[in-house]
C-alpha cells in the first residue's frame, strides 16, 4: 500500500493517508495515478515539514514498510521526501 505523511523530526505524523490500491493488486509496470489530501491535525506546530512517500505491506499483524535500493544496489531508506510543507501558527 501506498502511504503519504506530514512528519516532523521526531517521526511525529501530523497527517497521514494510505492511497489507492494495495500494491498486491498492481501489475508489473503498470503507472498508478493517485489524488490526495491530508488535512494536518489542528494542533500542528507552525514550521516546515517534509511530505514522504512510501510503500508498505501487512503480514501477520506487522506493517512493514519497503526499502528504495539505490541505482548500485544498496538500500537507501524507507520513504521518498517529496517537498516541503510551511505550516504557518
């Protein structure tokens, strides 16, 4: 499944959507085209936070998120950083 989330440095999520069809029901190279919103929660702190990206999936209760691999085949981390969001109080 696909996930979108405001984060702070903490990992706090101050807004957070899973997004269109689980990523099991997928083709292989099939394009997916998703719209979203995230209303931020109403107790989020002006300042400037990055919007990530990623991929999970669910086994036996646990919600494993996917890792990118780089171009040489190392991983990376768990999530893409999208852009900023500037929350003003």
């Amino acid at each position: 499944t696909l996930f979108a989330q405001v984060v702070d440095e903490d990992t706090t999520r101050w807004a957070s959507q899973d997004l269109g069809q689980p990523t099991s029901s997928w083709a292989e190279g099939e394009l997916q085209t998703v719209q979203m919103s995230l209303p931020l929660s109403p107790d989020t702190p002006g300042k400037v936070y990055p919007i990530i990206l990623g991929l999970y999936t669910v086994a036996d209760g646990q919600f494993n998120r996917l890792q990118i691999i780089a171009e040489d085949g190392r991983p990376t981390d768990d999530f893409l950083r999208l852009t900023l969001l500037r929350v003003t109080p």
